[in-house]
C-alpha cells in the first residue's frame, strides 16, 4: 500500500488491523512506516509486525489502543544477554 507524499518512492508502508471492519479508521491500524534500504530494514520491520501481531491476537486490539513496545522488548532482550555474558 502506498501513501502520496512520501519522499522516497522505494519506501513501503505495513498496515496491520486486529478484527478488521469496512468501517475501520485510521486509529484502528498500526503503521509501520519508511520500510526501504535507507529506512527502517526489512528485517527490523518483520520483528515489529511479529510483535505487533502477536500483541493485537493476545490483546484482541490494534491501533491507538496498541503501542508499539517492540524496542523496548528488544533492548531489555540484549542488556539481559550482555549481563549474562
């Protein structure tokens, strides 16, 4: 899915609706934006969209009722790792 406006037109944008509905807004999706080589990396992207997936399906919600704590996950994950090291 494409968006106008963006600056780069190699850039995607991920989408993602828990319980998706002809009526859904804007603020029942969650956006993973500027996926491209010079952006976010496609590998650091597909972690996100797990996590984001995996919370929706656990939490039955997405959108602004979902915030996107991926990082925080994956910095407590390596700070564990380099403390057990």
């Amino acid at each position: 899915m494409s968006q106008r406006g963006l600056s780069s037109p190699d850039s995607l944008g991920i989408y993602l609706t828990y319980s998706p509905k002809i009526d859904c807004s804007d603020s029942d999706r969650n956006c993973i934006s500027n996926v491209r080589p010079e952006g976010l990396q496609y590998t650091a992207a597909a972690k996100k969209l797990i996590w984001l997936a995996k919370e929706a399906t656990n939490l039955q919600i997405s959108g602004v009722a979902l915030k996107d704590e991926s990082d925080v996950q994956e910095i407590c994950v390596q700070s564990l790792s380099s403390m057990l090291a």
